[in-house]
C-alpha cells in the first residue's frame, strides 16, 4: 500500500509525505520518509508555522538551517500529467541545487526530495511523491543537477477528480548528519534541514478518450454523412471512462491523398458525452472528432473513419 495522494485530514505543510506504510518506497525510503517527517516537524515548529503533530518523545533542539537551495525545476518536461483510470503514470522531475561547501550531498544519509501538493503550503489537500528519492550528478563542489520522478497509481485510488488541477512543486533537503532523528532522545540541532516553496507548477489532467463513426460506407456523392462519436474522460473516483458533457468538438474531413485534415463544423457533446452530425459526401476520405482539450482533459483526436463515395 502506497501513500495516499489525497488525504484532506493531514495537517501541517506537506506532512502526509511521511504517512507511508511498508512496500510504498525503494528498499530503504519508508524509513526516511519518517526522517523527514521528524525533522520536519521541528523545524517548523520552531518557526511557529504549522506542524504535523503525530509524534511523540522527547527529541532535543532544532534543525539547523541547510544551506542549500533548488532551481531549475522541470515536472514532466514541462506538459501535463494524463492519468487514466489503471495504468500507472512516472512523470520525470529534473533539477539543479546549489549548496554550501560543509554540505556533504553525497553522503548517505543525505535526503532531498523534490514533492507536488495542491491546496496551501501549509494545509495541503493532496501530495504526490516518486517512488523514490532523485538522484544527483555532482557538477561541482557546490552544484548538482539531479533526476527523480512523481509516480502516479490511479489503480490504488490516489486521485480524486478535484486532483485534476494545477499542483505546485516544493524542495526540502535534510543532512541527518548521522542522528537518527526517530530516536527519542535524538540532539534534532545536529541535523540539517531546509524547505523551498514555489519552485514550478503543473497540471495533472483525466485521460481522454474520443471515437468515430461515418455511415454509410460506402455512400453515393451527394447523399448525408452521419457521423457519430463519443468523448470520454477517466474518473478517478470508480475508476471507469464516463461521457465528457457539454464540451466543443470539431468534426474534421482529410480527402484520401492528402494529409491535411480541414474543419467541417463545431459540434458539442451531448449529456452523455456522445456526438452526431450529418454532412454532405462529396470525395472518398477520412473524418474525425478532434477535441482541443480543456484545463482538466487533455486534446483528443479520434483515428480517421473512411468512407468510400461513389
């Protein structure tokens, strides 16, 4: 079982990026994912922000500030997640960091991590995360760039359909500096943390789906085209395709030697998701649906239905 990519009741900036159960992460991570948690939970305590406050013990001190800091941010080459209802989706996250010369990245017990939310920095209502932590490639004594992923199981309900929306990318990185910050009696002043807020954005979106259907095949030149259709968009929630209503689709027509598709007509979807229009045949070719897509659903081409016009 994996974390849970909404979790509305968690409190504290980004806190269920902790809330992970065995087997969510690599060899290793499900007890760093607690680390993390620990720390930073003190360090924000201490600012007096918000904190996640399921711990308990009797840990001493305050994290020291880490002097590093993350830019050029990229979440998926910069396009839109599409998350359908099963298959899970790695979505690629490149960065660079610049850091302090003490700071020692390549050390192991040296976490950084790189996390979407959407909601408040310090209230988020859902948090995604990769199923492991970046690496990076030391470019200098200063600088790294380094690669991760964000990995999406819409099989395992973590998107609801309020998900598909804009999220916002954080930063944090954690020396631990050999401390086990579980430990109850843990000096936390020993150990290194900074977080960074703002670095990028990106859409998550439902995954479409748009058929096609002229008849009759073939037809006499001059006679009606019907041309019927459907558009669809994953439900995060059932995890079925249901019926995009309301929407604008554009019936295009491509001749049988070209390659060039024009636009014919606007047509909207019905209160189904369905579509149907009539058009004159003219010359043999290919029509389609093309639907350009909106904040929440990505653009959408049906394969071309050819009709033979005699």
């Amino acid at each position: 079982m994996r974390i849970r990519a909404t979790v509305a009741a968690v409190s504290g900036a980004l806190a269920l990026s902790a809330l992970v159960a065995p087997g969510a992460h690599a060899a290793g991570s499900t007890g760093h994912r607690a680390d993390i948690a620990k720390v930073r939970e003190a360090a924000r305590a201490a600012s007096g922000r918000t904190a996640y406050t399921g711990s308990t013990g009797t840990t001493t001190g305050v994290p020291y500030a880490l002097d590093l800091s993350f830019s050029d941010v990229k979440v998926n080459s910069g396009k839109p997640i599409v998350v359908g209802t099963t298959n899970h989706v790695t979505a690629p996250v490149t960065f660079s960091i610049k850091h302090g010369a003490s700071v020692d990245i390549t050390a192991d017990d040296f976490l950084l991590d790189v996390e979407l939310y959407r909601g408040t920095f310090d209230e988020p209502v859902g948090v995604l995360i990769g199923d492991d932590f970046p690496s990076c490639s030391v470019t200098s004594t200063t600088t790294a760039t380094c690669k991760g992923t964000i990995d999406i199981y819409p099989r395992d309900h973590e998107l609801v359909n309020a998900d598909a929306t804009t999220w916002k990318a954080m930063g944090l990185a954690i020396a631990l500096n050999g401390i086990d910050p579980t430990d109850d009696n843990a000096d936390l002043s020993k150990i290194g943390y900074v977080e960074q807020d703002k670095l990028t954005t990106t859409r998550v979106q439902r995954y479409s789906r748009l058929t096609v259907n002229a008849a009759p095949e073939p037809v006499k030149k001059g006679k009606t085209v019907t041309v019927t259709g459907k558009l669809s968009r994953a439900d995060w929630e059932d995890r079925k395709y249901h019926g995009y209503t309301g929407q604008s689709v554009q019936l295009q027509f491509r001749k049988k030697n070209s390659t060039a598709y024009t636009t014919l007509k606007t047509v909207r979807t019905n209160g189904t998701g369905e579509l149907k229009t009539t058009t004159t045949a003219t010359v043999d070719g290919y029509f389609r649906y093309s639907f350009a897509g909106t904040s929440t659903t990505p653009a959408v081409k049906a394969a071309g239905d050819y009709v033979d016009v005699r």
